[in-house]
C-alpha cells in the first residue's frame, strides 16, 4: 500500500519549545518528530512507497517529499498527486504521531476492509488512559464505549474529491447547528448527545453523509491517537520516547 505523510503544519502550538517552521520538524526523542513517523512507515511491510508532504528537511532515502499546500485538502491532493498508482488503496498519516510503529502501521492495514472507500479508526479511553493516563484528548462516548480518534486512514483515492466536497459543505455549516443538523441528522445528534449511538450506527450514518462505504474500527493502539499538538503532549512523549527507544537509531534501520 502506498502512503501519505501529511507534515506541513506550522509550528504554532510548539512555539515554546522550538523555533522551527513545522511541527514536524520539533526534535521530541532526539529527533524531528516526523522522522519517527517515516521510519515507522519504512519499518512496515505492508507499505510499499512512502509520499511526504512536508519540510524538505524531513526527506530521506526512498521518501518522496513534495511541498505542503495553504489548506489540508490542498496538502492532501498535493500527495495524491505524486502516488505512483493513483487508484491503489492509501494510508493517510499525519506527521504528529511519533509513538506508532511498523507493527502498528501492518495491523490497521490488514484489519481494514478491502471493500471500504474510508476506514478511520478509534481507541478506546480505557485503552488510552491505561497507557498514557496523563494524555488529554478529546472522546467521543458511544453506546457501551467512549472513544478517541486515531490519526491515520485508509482510503480509496477516487472517492476523495467527494469527501473533500462534502466536508467542505459540512464545516461551512458548523456554525448554523440547525443546518448541520440537517446534514448529518437530529435523531443521530440526539443518540450521540445522550450516549445512544453505536459505533456501527456511526458508521452507517458517516458513510450515508459522505456517499461512501465507510468502516469505523476501533483500534487496539492508543499511539495511533496520541498526536503531539501540545506542549504537555510533546512532555510527555519527549520522555517516553527518550526511556524507550534510541535515538541514534537510522530512519528506516528495522526494514
């Protein structure tokens, strides 16, 4: 499968701990924080060609790096524009999320449905906070679950152009809640406000929204939602990552 590194945030929410221009360029570990990304990328044997859409300084053997749009859609096609295939299957990663690994990267990919244009995946609070009981982020309480989003995807790239158009539609609205409402349903928004909504309702809603066969999965690997857009997350993953891992390791080194 093909692969997506989207880096180009600006450093804005990092700013007191590096100057640098993107997030993904703050050293956490000893190295730039999008470098564990792409060496984690590069570890997994389910992931044949590695497209960055970051800061050149991040580019290594292997990756292609192309500039980073104004917007993430603009990011995003920027990346899609350089696949070698650009009907195969692609895993869309952000560049804020150190901790995952080859292995992690291997097993959402075999556990997603061939036959899904989007599979977006989620953890479970207790699995997060059992790992990482310091991390903030935000949940969502389900029907017998309450969940985190990961940051990664897999997704058929000839359906993206009518994501991109429909959510476009839908953040337009997300200050009128009565046309959002429209949009995505009232009895949906009631289940979700009053912990009634299944995961699997979710997802049937998510892909009648976007006109797409959609796979909500929820995800055994809390590093998947761990994405470092604060100073405490960059605290806490600076230590984890400095206890357990070295950083003198090569990019790519495992594979």
């Amino acid at each position: 499968m093909q692969a997506i590194v989207l880096a180009g945030q600006e450093n804005v929410a990092l700013a007191s701990v590096s100057t640098v221009r993107y997030e993904a360029e703050v050293l956490i570990g000893g190295r730039p924080m999008g470098e564990w990304v792409i060496s984690a990328l590069k570890d997994a044997q389910s992931i044949s060609e590695v497209v960055l859409v970051g800061p050149p300084s991040l580019q290594s053997e292997g990756v292609l790096a192309v500039a980073p749009g104004s917007s993430l859609w603009e990011s995003l096609n920027a990346g899609l524009s350089r696949l070698t295939n650009p009907s195969e299957r692609v895993l869309i990663v952000t560049g804020d999320i150190p901790l995952i690994t080859g292995m992690m990267v291997d097993d959402f990919v075999q556990a997603s449905p061939v036959d899904a244009d989007l599979v977006y995946p989620v953890i479970s609070k207790i699995n997060t906070l059992a790992k990482f009981p310091e991390t903030k982020r935000t949940y969502v309480k389900l029907m017998g679950i309450t969940v985190t989003g990961g940051n990664m995807v897999v997704a058929n790239p000839l359906i993206l152009p009518k994501v991109e158009e429909r959510a476009k539609v839908l953040i337009s609205h997300r200050k009128a809640p009565l046309r959002l409402a429209r949009d995505v349903g009232i009895l949906l928004l009631l289940r979700l406000l009053t912990g009634r909504l299944s995961l699997a309702e979710a997802e049937r809603r998510v892909s009648q929204v976007f006109g797409v066969k959609g796979r909500v999965m929820e995800c055994p690997y809390p590093e998947v939602g761990v994405d470092v857009d604060k100073v405490s997350d960059w605290s806490m993953v600076e230590r984890v990552l400095t206890q357990s891992r070295s950083p003198a390791i090569e990019i790519g080194s495992g594979g």
